[in-house]
C-alpha cells in the first residue's frame, strides 16, 4: 500500500517527529511511504498583515535559510521529497495522501483521485500558533476524512466545527525516552522546563512559577531548553539551546520534576516524554493529559492558571520524596501501556482498513 505524507516544511518540531515515527513504523510493516514538503514551505501567516515576519521570511528564502536540518535529524527511514509545489505533477499515484497542516489540506483536497482516498492528521488548534485563524477554522470543514491525537481535540473540533474525527493517541519511542540514569544519584533536587515562546504554550506562568520556586528553594538546580532563548530568562536557569535527542532524553532523566504550563495543546509531548523518563510532572489539563495522566497518581494535574496552585504542586513533591518517587514511577508504568507506538499504529492500519 502506497501511503504518501504532505508535509508544511521540514523543520524540527514534535509534530514533525510523530509523522516521522508513523512513517518508519509503517515502512517497516511493509507499507510504501514517501514524506513530501514544498520547498519554500508554507506561509501560515497567509492572508494576515504581518510586514516584519514577511520580510525576514523574504531575507531568508534569498539567502536559502528555509532548510536548517539535514534530513537524517529524526532518524527517519522513509524518503523525503522536496517539490516545487505540492500538485498532481510533482506527487506520485498512491492509495492515501495524507495532510499535516491546515496549509496542506487546502492543496491535498485539490489533488485527483489517482493520489488516493485523502486524510486530514490533525494535531493541534493551529489558528493558536499564530496563523490565519479564517482559513484554519475553514479548513476543518474541507471534505477530508479526519484524525485526531487526542479527546480533547475531538470534542473541540466537534464542538466549534462540527468536524467529526477518529481518535488516535501518539505513541512514545521508548528506545529514546525511557529512564537511562538513576535520579537517586543528584546531589540536589533538579526542576526542568520547555521554553517555547508562543503565547499559548504561557511562557510568563512558567517562569512566574519557576521564579517563585528559586525564592523559595534556592538550593534547587533549574534547568530548560528550547529552540530560541529570550532575554528575559534569568541566569539562575542553566539553559540549552537547541539540543539534540540525547541531550533532551538527558535533562528528563536528570529532572526529578518537570514542570508543564501550557494553555491549549493537540497532544502535549513534553510531559509524555518526561513521563517515559520516570520524572514527577507537573502540568496543565490540556491535550492528551486527561488520555495519559490522572491526577496524584501519575502526575498532578492542575485546571487553572493560578501560579500558586503550581507552586503549591512543585512545593509538594520537593517536601515529599515517597510520593515524589510514586508518582514518577506510576508515570512511567502508564506511559508504556497508554502511549504504545505499536497500539498507535495498529489502529492507524484499521482506519485505513476501513477506508478502503
């Protein structure tokens, strides 16, 4: 079976790392797959008046900035084609052509039948992620069948869209997050963090929250990393930029909690991943947390935005080794039976049974 996946860019992002993982996954179980992205990428900011974004994106494709990354940097086994433009002359014949970006889906549609039965991988509200939210919204009710990661995003595709989608929650590499060193082992308790500077993903709560921590607990070692640092992170955080795979399975090991804030997610991968590495999280109740996570047992949840009730949280597990250790190991016990790839996948393949 001939499976091809559009893709928006080729960028480093954990949406881009679960497509990949489907893509190996399915390769390896026989399947033909081919992962294609245009090379100039999409501009989610289309339609929208956005000058200054505009002209550095300008700058950047004249000076052939678009592709950072090697196509080797997640591992991937499947092919990956840069095209001109996402069309029927530049996209090969296949049984399913699959979008994964609301950009994608307007150009997946208008492909001929010849590239299959056409599916819409929806991993997140993206009209948070500063894009056209008109042609966003719009593309949920374009006539493509529809997968969503998470329960949360169903009903709220349902409820404002009246898009109706199959669930299928991500799975976790275990190979590359899983428990590597013994946290018994710091010399002092270490707190981690994602900085990720867009508005939904409430950047000032974290740090308002990590602030307070320092106050309080000057001894405790803080760690974080992310794809661009800002000046507003303070020296008593040990930053990293840009690290790759080992350094980020490294500092969720390392960590003995992981702190989450998050406004609104598709999925949530971070606090998964820290899961699978047998940290105690901390975390907002967005995306897949409810699917993956209940709270005091395998994470304490929190369903406000309050900086006290995550301070009170973190205070809790610092004070409380027994339940610290708990929690952190319930996490990584439900992780591998919640977020098994080969779960993941064998209901992909019955989705596509079906569709058939």
């Amino acid at each position: 079976m001939r499976l091809n996946y559009i893709l928006p860019s080729w960028i480093k992002a954990g949406g881009f790392r679960v497509v990949i993982e489907y893509a190996n996954r399915l390769q390896d179980k026989g399947y033909d797959v081919k992962l294609y992205y245009p090379q100039r990428g999409y501009d989610f900011y289309k339609g929208q008046f956005k000058p200054i974004y505009k002209l550095k994106r300008k700058i950047s494709l004249i000076l052939g900035r678009e592709r950072k990354y090697g196509y080797d940097m997640y591992n991937n086994k499947v092919e990956v084609i840069e095209v001109k433009k996402i069309n029927d002359k530049n996209i090969r014949d296949a049984d399913f052509t699959i979008a994964t970006a609301w950009p994608t889906a307007f150009d997946v549609l208008k492909l001929n039948k010849k590239k299959g039965k056409k599916i819409y991988f929806i991993q997140n509200y993206e009209a948070y992620l500063n894009s056209n939210k008109k042609l966003v919204d719009l593309s949920y009710k374009l006539p493509l069948h529809k997968i969503t990661i998470c329960t949360i995003l169903r009903d709220f595709l349902y409820k404002n869209f009246s898009a109706q989608s199959e669930v299928i929650l991500n799975g976790i590499n275990f190979e590359i997050f899983d428990q590597k060193y013994n946290k018994s082992n710091n010399d002092k308790l270490k707190l981690l963090f994602i900085y990720y500077p867009i508005k939904v993903k409430n950047m000032e709560l974290a740090l308002e929250v990590v602030k307070k921590i320092n106050n309080k607990y000057p001894e405790l070692e803080i760690n974080s990393f992310g794809f661009h640092k800002d000046e507003n992170i303070p020296n008593y955080i040990n930053f990293n930029l840009d690290p790759d795979d080992n350094t980020i399975v490294k500092l969720y090991n390392d960590a003995d909690i992981f702190l989450y804030t998050s406004k609104f997610e598709g999925f949530g991968l971070p606090p998964a991943e820290a899961m699978a590495c047998k940290t105690a999280v901390v975390t907002s109740n967005v995306g897949a947390v409810p699917d993956f996570a209940e709270n005091m047992k395998s994470a304490i949840i929190i369903n406000n935005f309050n900086p006290d009730e995550y301070v009170n949280a973190i205070e809790l597990l610092i004070k409380d080794n027994n339940l610290r250790r708990k929690i952190a190991e319930n996490a990584y016990k439900t992780v591998r039976e919640k977020l098994n790839w080969e779960k993941s996948v064998e209901k992909f393949e019955d989705y596509l049974k079906r569709l058939s």
